[in-house]
C-alpha cells in the first residue's frame, strides 16, 4: 500500500492535506512548519515563504512552489515529480545550513533559474529535471550544491552554473555530459590516511 492510500484510507487527522489546485497557501508565512507526510499534490504555494519548514515524506507531486523561499527546509525523502520550482531559492539558510532533498524524488521538475547554491541533492532523482538557469554559487565555500549519488539522468543542465557543486562516483549525469567541464568537483573520501573518489 503507497503512502498516500494509507494516508487516505487512515482518516489519520493529523495528516495535512489540501485538494489539487488550492491556493490558500499561495504567498503566506509558514517559516519552521511541519508538513511532514503531507499529501499536497499540484497545490499552488508560489512564493509562500517555508524557510526552515520540514517536508519528510511530503506528497508534492506537481506542486507550484514557484519564486517560494525554501532556505534550510528538509525535503528528505519526499515526492517532488512534476513539481514547479522556478526561480525558488534552495540556498543556505541565514546560518549556513542547507537545503535537503535528500533521497527525495524531483524527477521531471522545473528548477530553471531557481538557486541552488548549498543544496544537498544526495541520492535525489533528478531524472528528466529541468535545471537551465539554475545557480549553485555558494557564498560558504564549503558548503556547496551537492549531488553525492543523484541521478540526473536525462535531466536538461543547460546554462546551469554548477561551478563548485559536488558529485560523486555514484552520481549519474545525462548523457554526454562532463561536470569536470561543468566546474563540478569530484568529492573525496578518506581512507586509511588517504584521499581517494568514493
């Protein structure tokens, strides 16, 4: 059983859900919210502010989060397919902390010219993402976008500034694409006293 179906089929009240289309949350403050195992799918949230707000699980499959503040919030896990998030900001939170979308599945979203400067994309699907535009330019040098195991497999990385972001062994470019060209930086692993790719 998916989790939506046992979300649905619980009558849990303590699930948030709002129907296809609402816009009650377009362009409001939710800054630290919890949406935790929330299904809001195709719900139009653009420019809605959710700086710190966690998402764990979160059902947001064609979402409209377009121009939304997203600084430092956890998406972990959650379900982003389709989902718009042009122009949103996925940069470091006020203190440096990141963006997570770990294990999160953003396959076939709109990401063009949203900033992605200290996002952490480890093991996200990226698959058919659109990332034209986007900037991963961090002002925290050791804090950079990272893709460690993503899989961008036919994602559109055209005009996208990857300068600095990190990837890994397991990370999965499209086709003909070199993120050493890209300015991408293979990421290191320790081991015995060394440094070598993971």
């Amino acid at each position: 059983m998916t989790r939506e179906k046992s979300c649905h089929s619980s009558g849990d009240p303590d699930i948030f859900h709002l129907p296809p289309g609402d816009t009650s949350l377009a362009g409001t403050m939710q800054e630290g919210r919890d949406f935790m195992f929330a299904v809001l799918r195709e719900v139009d949230f653009t420019g809605a502010d959710f700086y710190w707000a966690l998402f764990h699980e979160a059902v947001l499959d064609g979402a409209i989060m377009t121009g939304c503040d997203l600084r430092g919030a956890v998406f972990n896990k959650a379900s982003l397919c389709g989902a718009n998030l042009q122009r949103a900001d996925l940069g470091h939170d006020n203190l440096g902390g990141t963006t997570d979308f770990v294990g999160a599945d953003l396959s076939g979203a709109d990401l063009r010219v949203a900033r992605i400067g200290g996002a952490n994309f480890t093991g996200a699907r990226l698959v058919g993402a659109d990332l034209r535009g986007a900037r991963s330019a961090s002002a925290l040098p050791d804090r950079v976008a990272c893709f460690d195991g993503a899989d961008l497999t036919d994602a559109r990385l055209d005009g996208t500034d990857l300068k600095g972001a990190s990837y890994d062994a397991a990370t999965v470019f499209p086709r003909r694409f070199r993120p050493d060209r890209a300015g991408m930086v293979m990421r290191k692993v320790r081991d015995k006293g060394r440094w070598k790719d993971r």
